[in-house]
C-alpha cells in the first residue's frame, strides 16, 4: 500500500468527498466509501463532487448521482459539454450505458488518524 492511498482523517469531515491516489472517497456522516474517481458521462473527476441528502455522490459537472455501495449511476447528466439544463433523451443513453460501466468501489477504513483505500 503506497502513501497514495491514504489521507489524514481529519482532512475527510463529514459530508466531504477528497481525492486520494485514483479514488474519489468520501464521508457521508461517518460512512467512508471509495469509488474510481472519473464519471461515466464525460470524466469529470468525482473527487471534487459532493454528498447530496440521500448519500448519493453527485458530479460537480453535470450532477450525476451515484449509489456509492454499488457504483452505478441512479440519475443521469444535467446537461451535456458546456450546457446545463434538461436533457431527457441524453441523459436516458447516458444512463443506458452507465449501467454496464459503473464506477469500481473500493473499502475504505479508518485506521489510526489516516483514512486507508484497501
């Protein structure tokens, strides 16, 4: 396990999302998760998304939504390239396609004062 794959636990406060090697992981009240840091839609990295109120990650491009346990997108883009706004018949292909590439999850822990990606 390279130094890459862990942060300090005081740098993940609750309700926070951090890049940590290629994993964007996040606190969702207490709850660590590790996901693969690139969105299914256009890349964007999901390290500097947020937690929404149901504890979905959510892009900080075009507001995605996944389910961090299971890796896969449960809304589709708000948009697309520059443009943000409806988008129903995109975001149905985008979604279409997401389903068979979810993001990879990974464990994350806590141990001692560092948050580890196993």
């Amino acid at each position: 396990m390279s130094s890459s794959d862990r942060i300090p636990a005081r740098d993940l406060p609750p309700g926070t999302v951090r890049r940590v090697g290629d994993w964007a992981v996040g606190n969702r009240d207490g709850e660590l998760f590790g996901v693969s840091r690139r969105c299914r839609h256009q890349l964007a990295d999901l390290s500097e998304g947020s937690i929404d109120a149901d504890g979905c990650l959510v892009c900080p491009w075009h507001q995605s939504r996944y389910d961090v346990e299971s890796g896969e997108m449960v809304e589709g883009p708000r948009g697309f390239l520059g443009y943000h706004g409806p988008a129903p018949g995109y975001s149905q292909l985008v979604r279409g396609y997401a389903r068979f590439l979810k993001l990879r999850v990974r464990r994350v822990v806590r141990r001692g004062k560092d948050v580890v990606v196993e």
